[in-house]
C-alpha cells in the first residue's frame, strides 16, 4: 500500500466557466496553420523519456524548456504537462474547466506553449476532478462520455495541444447527486477519445477509481494510452495498465521535496527495469540543474544544464 502523497494543488473554483466549444471542428481537422509551430530537429539522447507536470498556478510552462544535457544539449524533459484542467458539473452533464491560470497559459500558447514545442517537447493538458461529482469513472452513458471526450478533442485542436492527461482525483463522486463510479464510463471516455484523436498523446497518472476500470465488457483500453506513470512521489510502483514497460513510469519524484539520492536511486531502478518513462512533478522557476543532474546522470550519462 503507497503511502502519504505529498502533492497539493491549488483549485480556482470561483467563476466556473463553461467553455464554447459550439462548431469547432474535431482534431480528425488540421489546426489552422499559424496554430502550432513546426519542431525543429534537436539534439537527441538515448534513454527513458522524462515528464515534467508544471503547477501553472504558480509556475510558467516555459521552465520545462530551459534544462539540457551537458552533452550533446539534448532537452531533460521529453513531455510538459500543464497541471490542470478540471471537469466540472453543471447540474445536468460535465463540462470542460480552465481556471485564469490554466486559460492564460492555452490564450497565450504562442509563447507559453509554442516555444517547447519548437524545441520538440510535447505538451500536454491534465485533466483534475474539481470536488463537484463528475469524474471519469461515473458517466451515466456512452453518449455523455463521448460528449465530454469531444471536448477535451476540441481543446487539444483549438489550442495546438499534443495530448491529454487524466488524473482521477477530487471528483468527490456522488456530490450534487452525481453517481458513483461504474465499470463503463472511463472505457468509453477513452475509446471516444482515442477515435477522436488517433494521432495524439494519452496519458494516465495511474489513481482513482478511473484507473481501477480500464476492461469493460472484454474491452481492455490500456492499450489506447500511450504512457501511464506512478502517481505516488519518491515511491516505485509499476503502474497496472496493459502497457509495454517503455511506456511506463514506476519512478515518481517531486522536485520540491524528493531527496536528490531518492532520484537518483529512481532513475537507476528504471534503467535496471527498462522501463522508458520518468515523470516528474512540481518543476518551478528555480534553476536546479544539479538536482537534475542526480538522475539525468542516470538515465542519460550527462549531468544537467540550466539554459535561463
């Protein structure tokens, strides 16, 4: 059993908004041109991919892009996720939520978003329950879990996003008079999903009753996710999802408060597994490129570099 996590996070609930997602076309349409900046080839590395959550209440999405390896200058951070959206309750369906934070960061992706993306980091949307009943473990049909996928489509679309990330948490299931968690909804919010973006990321912080439901009816949906992590920081725990290990993460550290021997010791239990993930949590506008450098030293052979 995990123990005490350490993650907090800060949930603007005043002023919920719905947003307008009326006539936006489906990711199956391109983005216009000028939406999302063409990668440019970068320098690469070998090893596990490493994640990076960024609490944008506090924090700037551009921090991901500033750390290198000292050899070959290859970015640490493969992926960059922007912690969080929520699902949110109307009194009848789920809706789609951005706190100021969040709707700054996707109103100014051109040059919050855009910048890590030309770098070749991908960029990813978190998606939190926000302590009103909906979650992703309770819709009450297909239908309303298809709803609330083409959503989260039509964001990723409208602001050049590379992909969604789920994490079961504060739904408070069963307030407002929503329903209890079922063995059909997080199956068929994944399968609408992925068929409305075959071609994006989707990943699970493995917790919540959202990861307890991942078969229904013979369906296993683990495979449509491309990567899942440990949701429990300083800890090791393969997380249960019908993945391959490369697309893994037992390792979870919070750079705020894991002990750097603690990453360090993380990343070498990764490379021993082979497992191809390490995700990260809580990375902040300090430079701390020798914190860094205790497990990029592990998983890539190069200590870390700040860039400013």
């Amino acid at each position: 059993m995990h123990g005490s996590r350490s993650r907090w996070k800060v949930l603007l609930t005043a002023g919920a908004l719905t947003l307008a997602f009326a006539g936006m076309a489906g990711v199956a349409q391109a983005a216009p041109a000028t939406a999302k900046a063409t990668a440019k080839p970068g320098a690469t590395k070998s090893g596990p991919i490493s994640v990076a959550y960024v609490e944008v209440n506090s924090n700037s999405m551009l921090n991901v892009g500033k750390y290198k390896l000292a050899t070959g200058g290859a970015n640490v951070f493969d992926i960059a996720v922007i912690f969080a959206a929520n699902i949110n309750y109307d009194g009848t369906n789920a809706y789609l939520y951005f706190n100021p934070q969040v709707q700054s960061v996707l109103d100014n992706a051109a040059t919050q978003i855009r910048p890590l993306q030309a770098k070749g980091i991908k960029v990813e949307l978190s998606i939190l329950g926000n302590h009103q009943g909906a979650g992703f473990a309770n819709f009450p049909s297909r239908s309303a879990a298809a709803a609330f996928a083409k959503q989260l489509s039509n964001a990723v679309a409208k602001y050049g996003l590379d992909g969604i990330d789920f994490d079961d948490e504060y739904a408070d299931y069963g307030t407002n008079g929503t329903g209890q968690p079922n063995a059909s909804s997080f199956v068929y919010l994944v399968q609408a999903l992925r068929a409305d973006m075959p071609n994006k990321l989707i990943t699970m912080y493995d917790i919540g009753p959202a990861a307890s439901s991942l078969s229904y009816n013979g369906t296993d949906v683990g495979p449509l996710f491309n990567y899942a992590w440990n949701p429990y920081y300083d800890s090791w725990s393969v997380p249960d999802v019908n993945l391959p290990k490369s697309h893994l993460s037992p390792a979870a550290i919070d750079v705020t408060s894991t002990p750097s021997s603690d990453a360090a010791s993380l990343a070498q239990q990764t490379v021993n597994g082979g497992y191809g993930v390490f995700m990260t949590y809580n990375l902040g506008a300090t430079d701390i490129h020798t914190y860094i450098s205790s497990f990029t030293k592990v998983l890539y052979g190069s200590k870390a570099v700040y860039t400013g």
